[in-house]
C-alpha cells in the first residue's frame, strides 16, 4: 500500500513537471553588445521574470543590429536588440521589423580620446574607434565630430567589433579615441581618459537601442510578443530599484569586478534606461532625419511604420508602472 502510494505521488510528480515544462513558451532572444543599455532582458533572465510569466527563454550574443535583424528575417532568433538606424535601414529594404519596446531614447555613449586630446577637433587627422560601420557607435561617433565642424575625409574610422575593444586600442594608442558605453567609459575615465562628449545628456533625444521584431512574428504570436514586453518591462523596473541584483547581473553579464566602475556604470543607466519602455516618437523621428539625409525614401516616413508600442501602452493601461513605480 505504501509503495502504491509512493510511486502514484512519483507519477503525480512527473506530470506536474510536464505540464509545468509545456506551459512555459520558448523564445530566443538576441543581445548585441556588451552594455548596461541591455539590462532589461538580463535581469529578466537572471531573476527568474521570463520563467514566471511562463517563458523558456534562451539570451543569444550577435555582435550587430544588422546580423540580429538578419536572424530575426531566417527564423533563427524572435527577438533582438538594434538600433533605429539600422532598423530603419533594414525596413526600408523590406524587412517588415518593429520596436515592441524601448531601452534607451539617448545615444548612452562618450567620446573618449587619449589624454592629450583636449577638443573634439582635435582629432582632425586621427583615427577613432567604433564597433561596426553602421552602428550605434557609428552613429554617435558622426554626430559628436559633425559637432565640431569635421568632415569624414578628415578622420579614419576604425571598426573594432565590440566596445570593450575599442577601449583596449586607445590603451595601447592603436587609436586616437573612440565611443564607449557603460561601463567601458567608466573604466575609460579611470584609465586617465579625456571625455571630450558625453552624447546621452549633449546629443539628440535619439532610438539608440530598442528591442524589435517581425510583424510577422507579432500577427503570429501576440501572446508571446506581449509575455516578452512584460518581462523586459519587470527586468528594468528591477534594475532600477534593486541595485543589489542590478550589479549581480553587471558583474556576470557585463563582466564587470571593480565596486567603483559597478557603481558608476548602474548610475549611469539607471538614469537613461527607458521606463515605462516606451520608443518615443521625438526620438523616432531624429533617426528617420537621419537615415533621409543619405536615403530619400526615408522622408516620407512616420514613426508609426517602425514601432508597435501597443504592449507596453497595455501594461501602461492595466496600471502596471504605477504599481511598480515608473518615475525613478
């Protein structure tokens, strides 16, 4: 009798992990640099937010916005984070992708050069350290020299893959200066650094990372598409109110040590990570102006042709940041 008992309450058992395993959705979802500006979906998955709102959700690395919005178009990956100007790009071409969710409506980047570097037009013949042409990095890097009066021909853009590299060629002089995120640009001031812009409080209000995906995908799997936005949402709500678990994930994610650099890089984010997460169309505009100046066919665009905001506006409605607390 009380191995009948035993081995029904080993069956029970089983099927409650079966049930409990189908009912959790999967998902892939693609991180692209290694910055605070991508906080939301590591808290998600570090705390336990994607497995509570029934998500199996698998965090892959493609090192661009373009390569992510590639993978969302083969099938590969549901979501990714990217950048406006490279989403727009793509949509222009036909890639039919959208911003579910916004991370950051700043271009949360600094210019840094070498010490004796003083003004930005001082790097008039010098070489300047980004990711990828067509990044982010890209991006600001072209508005922070634009700032100053100089011209492409009078630079040489150097493209470095990833932020933490370019940080290790300006160490070692293989560049002149180059545009870091949080937290390089911390280890960057530490280093001895000059800070000749910081483009998140002195550049445009701007599309600088987003999370974004197919309209297809969304038509397919609202459910899904809405499991995911409410996730990021809690993963930033978290972020902001629990430094603790905020410099955890810095620490495992971000690979980020040093108490000095921790606390910087998550004041910084804290500050400009976009919560309620909404893309603003202020900022959807800037990047439509743009991508317009090298490609006509942008003009005549609407911030509506590249966001569904509608998930977030739902959780808005629902009274979600203001139970969590939106202004922080």
């Amino acid at each position: 009798m009380q191995r009948s008992a035993i081995k029904l309450a080993m069956i029970v058992w089983a099927l409650t992990l079966s049930l409990r395993a189908e009912a959790q959705i999967p998902v892939r979802i693609n991180w692209t640099a290694v910055t605070g500006a991508q906080s939301g979906m590591f808290m998600a998955q570090q705390e336990g937010i994607f497995k509570k709102n029934g998500l199996d959700a698998e965090l892959l690395h493609i090192s661009s916005s373009s390569r992510g919005i590639q993978a969302i178009l083969a099938g590969e990956i549901a979501f990714s984070y990217m950048d406006g100007v490279n989403q727009v790009q793509a949509n222009l071409k036909g890639a039919n992708i959208a911003f579910v969710a916004g991370a950051t409506n700043r271009q949360v980047f600094s210019l840094m050069a070498k010490p004796e570097i003083k003004r930005i037009s001082d790097l008039r013949g010098r070489k300047i350290g980004i990711t990828r042409i067509g990044s982010s990095t890209h991006t600001s890097a072209l508005f922070a020299l634009n700032s100053a009066g100089l011209k492409q021909n009078d630079y040489q853009i150097l493209p470095l893959v990833e932020v933490p590299n370019i940080l290790t060629a300006l160490i070692a002089g293989q560049v002149d200066a180059g545009v870091v995120s949080p937290p390089t640009n911390s280890r960057a001031r530490k280093a001895g650094l000059n800070e000749l812009m910081n483009l998140a409080k002195e550049g445009p209000e701007f599309v600088s990372v987003a999370i974004g995906t197919s309209r297809s995908y969304i038509k397919a799997n609202e459910d899904t598409v809405r499991r995911v936005v409410r996730s990021y949402a809690e993963g930033v709500q978290l972020f902001k109110t629990n430094k603790a678990a905020a410099q955890r994930m810095m620490q495992k994610y971000l690979r980020v040590k040093e108490q000095d650099i921790l606390d910087d890089a998550y004041s910084q984010f804290r500050e400009y990570l976009e919560y309620p997460p909404y893309v603003t169309r202020k900022a959807m505009e800037t990047v439509i102006a743009e991508v317009s100046v090298s490609d006509a066919s942008a003009k005549n665009s609407k911030p509506d042709d590249f966001m569904d905001m509608r998930f977030v506006a739902e959780l808005d409605k629902q009274g979600f940041f203001k139970a969590t607390g939106s202004k922080q």
